[in-house]
C-alpha cells in the first residue's frame, strides 16, 4: 500500500474513540489519607487520547472529523466546543440524553501525575450510528482508534480499509474488544505498560512480535510501544525493532505526551515519512509538549518540531 497516495481524499483523519473532560490540580505533594491541602491551580480542559490527537493533527495542517459520545450535559458541550475551537469536525459528535459525559481527574505534582478515569469504560455507540458518517470514512486517508468501542470500530475500520485508507489503534492498557479489534489494524503502536499487564509477560521485543503478527496482512504491519522520555521501540512486518531514543526536557506536564506521540506520529507518516523518521518527529512532539501544561498543550509547528528532533534544542 502506497502510503502518500490519497491526498485527493477530502480529510485527513477520522478519529473515533472515547471524549472526555479533564480537570487537572496541581499540587504541592500527592495527599495522604484523608489530608487537607491546598491546590496551587485548576484547569478544565477537553481529553481522550484520540480527541487530543485530533487537535495536534489538526494544529499540524491535517484535516480531521471525530466520531463519538457525549452526555447532554455542561461537559459534553465543553467537549464539543474544546474541537470545534481546534477546528475538528464534529458531525460524527452523538449527544446520547442518558449518558453522563466520561472525566478524567488528574492531580499533578510537578511532572508527575495521578489520574483518575471517571465512566471511561462506558462509551455505548453501537455500529449503526456510521451509517450517516459512511461518506466521511471512505474519504479518509486514516482511522485513529482507541479500542474502547470495538464494535463500532470494527465496522469503521472495514469501511476506510476497503477504501484504500489506514488505521491506527493507541491502547494504554488490555482492554475487552482490542483483539479482535487487531486484525482491522494497520498501525498499533501501544503503551510501555501494556506488555506488563498481560498473563505472563513477555519482553518487549517478543511482544512486538506477536503484536505484528495479529495486524493486518494488507497494511504496513506497523507495531510499537511508546517508552516515556526513553523514546520508543517500533517494528515494521518481519524487520528488526528499532529503539528510538527520546529527548531530555525540563518538563512540566506529561499528561497526553502518549496522545501527541500518536498525532505526530501519523501525521509524519501520511507525508511519506518511514519509520524511523516518523517515530524520530513523534519523540519530538511528545517531549515538547511536556513543557506545557494539559494535554492539549500549544507545540511547535512541522518545521520546530524537526528542528528539535534534529538538534535536541528548544528554541
């Protein structure tokens, strides 16, 4: 499959996966029971690892739709409002009256933080709310999914594949659905923890591995694990793992540096970057957005983001 080879098509990406509002404390320490403490600032901010991805694409020059569920409530419209304002389209955005829209609090001491997902494991869009987005999906060059609507997924990844497009799937941890979910995938590129919460757990060179083997055999065959500041670890088909160091930043806030990971990551890869070069520009983005605060943190265009993965150097 010829990669660079759609851009006739009318958007970009289509992400589908969970939204949800984050509302981040800082603090001077993580609390112990039942104490008492002072927050140094709050920030309510839009989240989800595919939403947030869609921003930074977005923000990159990509063209890009989200499909998904929110409540009919203050959340779900913030939701809306935090993509529209990023320039996503939101067509594919279902208000389900009966759903309370999913959170995330996040308490943050320096760059460090602890988050706490809030009805993120409840995303009921059933499969038969693409029919009206069929249009949208075959005219994408790319899918980005999170596995937490496998079914819904499943289908949409049927409909852009047969129309020449791609998928993605980030997955932070094992979760119901994402197995089957795999042989619809072209690009898996998961977390450093995710090996680790599998019944006996193998390394990572192995999981990657097995990991190529469950993708489809009509794609690029693309498998990695994202490391934190150590970088990442990417395979394409039957080569070798590559090992990509990361960049030491002073940072601030690591909160959907995984998310940003994934954005970069297919933006460089739908130019016509291979594997190494997009996986140098995704170490890249991911530390740079550490410097700033949220998940949805401003970075640097295209060209400061090579600049800092050439150089190493904060400009």
């Amino acid at each position: 499959m010829n990669h660079a080879s759609h851009s006739s098509r009318k958007i970009d990406v289509v992400g589908m996966g969970v939204a949800v509002r984050d509302v981040t404390v800082w603090l001077d320490h993580f609390p112990e029971p039942d104490e008492k403490l002072p927050a140094r600032d709050c920030v309510e901010s839009g989240g989800g690892p595919v939403p947030t991805a869609l921003v930074v694409l977005s923000r990159l020059g990509r063209t890009c739709g989200f499909v998904g569920l929110v409540g009919e409530d203050d959340a779900g419209r913030f939701v809306r409002r935090e993509l529209e304002r990023e320039n996503v389209d939101v067509t594919g955005l279902r208000v389900a009256p009966d759903l309370e829209t999913p959170a995330s609090i996040i308490l943050a001491v320096g760059a460090h933080r602890t988050i706490c997902e809030w009805r993120q494991e409840i995303v009921p869009l059933e499969p038969s709310a693409l029919i009206p987005l069929r249009s949208m999906l075959e005219n994408c060059r790319a899918l980005h999914v999170d596995g937490r609507m496998p079914d819904a997924q499943i289908e949409a990844a049927a409909i852009v594949r047969d129309a020449g497009g791609i998928v993605m799937l980030d997955a932070g941890h094992p979760r119901p659905g994402v197995d089957r979910l795999l042989p619809h995938v072209d690009i898996a590129i998961l977390s450093s923890t995710y090996p680790g919460r599998l019944r006996n757990a193998p390394d990572r060179e192995d999981f990657l591995g097995d990991l190529v083997s469950k993708l489809s055999s009509g794609g690029p065959r693309i498998a990695g694990l994202t490391l934190g500041p150590d970088g990442c670890l990417l395979r394409a088909g039957d080569e070798d793992a590559i090992r990509l160091p990361g960049h030491t930043v002073e940072a601030i806030d690591t909160t959907g540096a995984g998310d940003v990971f994934h954005a970069a990551f297919l933006a460089a890869y739908l130019e016509g970057d291979d594997l190494e070069a997009a996986g140098r520009f995704a170490n890249a983005a991911a530390a740079l957005k550490c410097l700033g605060r949220t998940g949805r943190a401003p970075i640097p265009d295209r060209d400061g983001i090579r600049a800092f993965a050439e150089s190493g150097r904060v400009s």
